[in-house]
C-alpha cells in the first residue's frame, strides 16, 4: 500500500482536477481489507487482533471515503 499513488489531471477547461486510476485504487484498498478480515479469523494472530480490527475499521472508512469521493 505504500506504493499507492494519487495521479491528478486536469479538465479540458482547466479549472478542475480530477484523480484518475480511481477503479484501481478502490480495488487496493477492498483487497487488503479481506486480507485483515482473513487474517482476524486465523489462531495464530489472536495477540493482534485489536490492530487488526482497527486496521479494518480505517480501511472501511477510506473505501467508504473514496467511494463518496468519486460519486462527487
């Protein structure tokens, strides 16, 4: 995830900038947060599950975020 990148443009007026590789980016994000809720399910990681569970919560709320910002 710390390869992820915004990339910017603008509109053909100039005036707005959009993001683009916006589809991708929300796919990043819905990948990593089964790969926490796969994780929260496995024995060995019971020590962690508090990070984990608070590392699912933001990464919800960044898709949520993301989703809403496009729709805008």
């Amino acid at each position: 995830m710390r390869s992820v990148e915004f990339e910017f443009e603008f509109t053909k007026d100039g005036s707005t900038i959009i993001i683009t590789k916006l589809p991708e980016l929300v796919v990043m994000f819905e990948e990593l947060y089964l790969r926490i809720s796969v994780l929260k399910n496995h024995p060995n990681i019971l020590n962690e599950i508090t990070k984990l569970t608070d590392t699912e919560r933001i990464i919800k709320h960044v898709i949520e975020l993301i989703n809403e910002w496009a729709e805008f």
